[in-house]
C-alpha cells in the first residue's frame, strides 16, 4: 500500500473518516432524542419510563449484536466495502422509516438500523486497521484511530443542534429524516474514495481450524434463537414473569449464550500462535462490559436527568440568541392551573402532579409561569452534545499526555490505558451521586454543570479505553478472523448496552436517584481491578504479536 499522505497516515484514513463522521451524525441524531421520542406524551409514542428503558437497552443491544453476523459476512464472503455499502443503505433506510408516525414504522425503523448497523459498524473499523497492517504505518495504529475516533465525535457534536432545530421548529420526523440524510452524505463520500481503501479490502483464507460458515449458523444462530424462545418460556414455566426485570432482557441475554460460547470455543481451539491473542482479546471483552453499560446510559438515565432534575432555564438575553437556532424547547403551562399559594404551596402543588407539565413538578409554585403562558429552555438533546465534545477537546490533550510519558521513558501499554479508563469511568459515577444528593433526590433542580462535569469524566475514561480497544482488536486478531474478532468487540458492547437498559429500569422503578450511580461505581472499580491484576500477562502478548505495546 503507498498511498500515504505527507503525514505519513494512508489517504485512505481520511475517506473513513468523513465516512464515519457522516454516519454517527446519523446514528447519535437518532439515539440522542429517541428515549425523549418514545416517552413525549404529546407527539411521541407515550411509553412509561420503564418500558422505554427496556426498548433503549434492547435497541442499542441488538445495535451492537449484529455486528458479529457483519463482519462474520465480510470476512468470509461479500468483502468489507460491499457489507459497508449494503449497511448505510439499510440505515438510512431505517432513518427515514422512522421519520413516519406511529408504532409499526417505528419498530420497523428500528429493525432496519439494527440490521445496517451490523453490517457496517465492524467493517469500517476493520478496513481501517488493515490501513496499518504494513511496516511503515504499524507504528501509527493507534493515533490512526485517535484520529478516525475524532471524526465520530465531530459527527455526534453537531447532530444534536441538528436534531433540536429540525424537532422545536418541525417535529420528531424531520429530525429523524436529517438523520438518515446524513447517512446518505456519508455513503456518498465512502464511494467516491473507493480507491483509497480498496488494497485494504482483503478477505483473508480460512485456516483448518475455523468453523465453516455453515456450521456457524447452524452452531450460533439456531441455537441463539432457541435460547432466546427459552428466555422467553421459561421464567413462566417456574411461575414468575422474568428473570432478569423484564422479558426482552431475559431473551436477549439468554441469546446471548451461544455466541458466547462461540468465541470461547475460537480459544479453545486455536493453534498454540493464536490461543495467547484471542485469550487476551476475551478477557478485554469481558471487563469492558461495564464501560459500555455506564457509558451508553447518556440515552436514558443522563437523559432523563437532563429532562427532568436539571434546571435548563436561560436568561432573556439568551432566549433571544438561541430562539432562532431552535435550540430552546417550549414548555407551556395549561391555562386551567391555579397556582398554590404559600404556606401550603408544596402540598398542593404535589396534589396537581398529574396536570402538571414535567419541568414544573419539582419547581416551587412560585417560579411557575403565568398560566397559558410558555417558558423556554435548553433542549434536552443538547446534553448529548457534550461528551463528543469534550472529546473533540480532550483527545489532543490525551495524546499528548501520552506523548509526555513516553518522552520521559514511561510507556503506558494499551490494556494499561483500558484499566485506567475504567477507573475514570467509575469516579464519574461519583460527580452524579452528588448530583443526588444536591437535588435532595429530585425534589429540586440542581445545575447542568453536574451533568458538564459527569460528561467531562467519562469523556477522559472513553479515551483512555474506547479507540484503544479498537487497536487491540486490530493489533492481536488473527487476520482471518479480524472482522469476527471486531464483533467480539461489539458483542460485549451489545451486551453493555443492554446492561445500561436494566440499570435505566431499575432506578426508573427506584424512589432512590442515587442507585444506578451505585451500581455504576461498584461495576466500574471490579472491571479497573480485574484489569489490572492481568494488564502484564495481555502487555506481553501484545509485545510478541507487534513487536511494541
């Protein structure tokens, strides 16, 4: 491969990088206001709060489920840049089916991002790495993916603007709609760069030891379905609705299963050369588990807190400047309110709790607009905003910390950086335990700057943990099995995923806000600890795969 810039990246870094950028416009647009879709009482579809917490975590489960039958499709048969291409069609395609109202577009929109989603996620991770895959660019790998990192990131900054524009000024369907027209944008571009990435579009020969495609489904998939059927049946057969808080997570985790057991058997049987990499890659999957179920409740649990604890009130000043953007949701008192009056303000004010509007429940009557009268906040998407942008900010810096270490002969080792993104990733769990208790549990609204420094916290965690799990995948994978290694990858983000669901619905069915934040932290310091205690043994393998750490 000799398409290398100046800079010495390959060109075609940069063709996945707007490719991407355009496509987690599309995907984050989507996920940033889909939890304030499914619960919006007036134009939404009116799911209670803990029914839409297991629709969240079952979506962005199976989101990241599929990946494992994408890559597993391009690694044996139709190539990376086919699956790609057939993936953003099914996404945009998803996009614009849900920018139609009601149920049955809504499901079926949501099969469709799951399917393309499955399809393209592994694929473009995997032809970027083998961008890397010769001597002059190995040693590049994992600021390629710092930088490749950077463009999702630049795509999920601006698409919640994006959303709360076309939502405020238009409704939930245009804003949908300009989701999957980003992902069309991006498609356009992933074509036109062809021939960049072609020479990095290389289906590898399988090995005596792989399992044959056939047996893979008849192996994995049968047997996922027939698990999943069980988690449905057999909670009823002992006499109790579910197993696990509701019955799309006992399905969903029971189909997990064989997957599971899938990649335990690629270890199993594995030649002595590739037994090390593939262990080393797994017990990765496992620990990062709980990144992804603290990380991917930005959709639910750090949403509603948004919505609902927040106080997102702007000064007129700012009203006049940000009205126009949209970017200030309405929110209008029923003229048929009476205000309560002091001494016995918050006693009537609790009587009212039905009629009234959800900003205004733990609001003191006395701040209450007239009624028939509208007051204007900040969008709650808008929040979503600020993890990609504290990355945008932050990924300089961490790289350069990076940078400072080595200079003075301290290397940190990729599982090292994962273990103390885990770390981080817990102590952020504290900044909203605090939140809690500044909140007095709900009872009052307490500063966005909770949520900014929550944000800020995990943001540092994710780089220290996210771009480098995806060089891990690419620098230890066997290269036949790249692209099946990639879904391992996205296997336990699925399953973290629908962790971050259960965690919603249980604090949603909790009078304690602190408790997902608990649950959070306790999770978090196990998977540090349990990392640590192995980064040594995974830096070594690592260091006789590559040659570096």
């Amino acid at each position: 491969m000799n398409n290398s810039t100046s800079a010495k990246h390959p060109k075609g870094l940069y063709v996945l990088f707007f490719t991407e950028m355009w496509e987690r416009f599309g995907y984050y647009l989507m996920l940033g206001i889909l939890y304030l879709y499914m619960t919006d009482e007036k134009s939404g579809l009116a799911f209670n709060e803990a029914f839409a917490n297991d629709i969240y975590g079952t979506y962005i489960a199976l989101v990241y489920l599929t990946p494992f039958l994408g890559g597993l499709l391009a690694d044996r048969i139709f190539g990376y840049r086919s699956t790609i291409i057939a993936g953003g069609l099914l996404m945009a395609g998803g996009y614009l089916t849900l920018s139609l109202p009601g149920v049955i577009p809504f499901y079926t929109a949501l099969l469709l991002v799951i399917l393309g989603n499955g399809f393209f996620k592994p694929n473009i991770s995997t032809l970027l790495g083998n961008l890397y895959n010769t001597p002059q660019n190995a040693s590049l790998k994992d600021k390629g993916y710092n930088i490749f990192y950077m463009g999702i990131n630049i795509g999920a900054f601006v698409c919640n603007f994006v959303a709360a524009y076309m939502r405020n000024n238009y409704g939930w369907g245009h804003a949908f709609a300009a989701a999957g027209a980003g992902m069309l944008l991006g498609l356009i571009i992933f074509i036109a760069g062809q021939r960049h990435i072609k020479e990095a579009d290389v289906i590898q020969p399988t090995q005596a030891e792989d399992m044959p495609l056939g047996q893979i489904f008849g192996y994995i998939f049968v047997p996922a379905l027939l698990a999943g059927a069980l988690g449905y049946f057999l909670p009823r057969l002992v006499g109790v609705d579910n197993f696990l808080g509701s019955t799309t997570n006992d399905i969903f985790l029971f189909a997990c299963l064989p997957i599971v057991i899938f990649y335990v058997s690629l270890y199993v049987k594995a030649s002595a050369s590739d037994k090390g990499a593939i262990g080393a890659l797994l017990y990765i999957f496992f620990v990062v588990i709980i990144f992804w179920m603290i990380f991917h409740q930005n959709g639910n649990v750090l949403t509603e807190w948004a919505k609902s604890y927040t106080d997102r009130s702007v000064s007129s000043e700012m009203q006049a400047t940000l009205k126009p953007f949209g970017f200030l949701e309405e929110i209008k008192m029923p003229e048929n309110i009476k205000i309560p009056e002091a001494p016995d303000a918050a006693a009537i004010a609790q009587s009212m709790q039905e009629d009234l509007p959800y900003y205004f429940k733990n609001m003191p009557p006395q701040e209450w607009p007239a009624p028939g009268s509208s007051i204007y906040v900040i969008s709650t998407e808008l929040f979503q905003s600020l993890n990609p942008f504290f990355i945008i900010i932050f990924t300089p810096l961490v790289i350069a910390f990076f940078n400072f270490l080595q200079a003075r002969g301290v290397i940190l080792s990729t599982p090292a950086k994962i273990a103390w993104g885990l770390f981080i990733t817990g102590l952020s769990t504290l900044v909203m335990v605090a939140a809690v208790f500044a909140s007095q549990n709900g009872a009052v609204k307490v500063s966005a700057w909770w949520l900014v420094g929550t944000y800020a916290v995990i943001t540092v965690g994710e780089l220290f943990l996210s771009p480098m799990g995806l060089s891990l995948v690419s620098k230890l994978s066997p290269q036949r099995l790249t692209a099946v290694m990639m879904g391992g990858w996205f296997l336990a983000t699925a399953i973290g995923n629908k962790l971050s669901g259960v965690v919603g619905h249980v604090g949603a069915e909790s009078s304690n806000l602190a408790l997902p934040f608990y649950i959070n932290f306790a999770g978090a310091m196990v998977a540090a600890i349990l990392l640590f205690l192995k980064v040594r043994s995974i830096a070594k393998v690592v260091k006789e795969k590559t040659g570096h750490y």
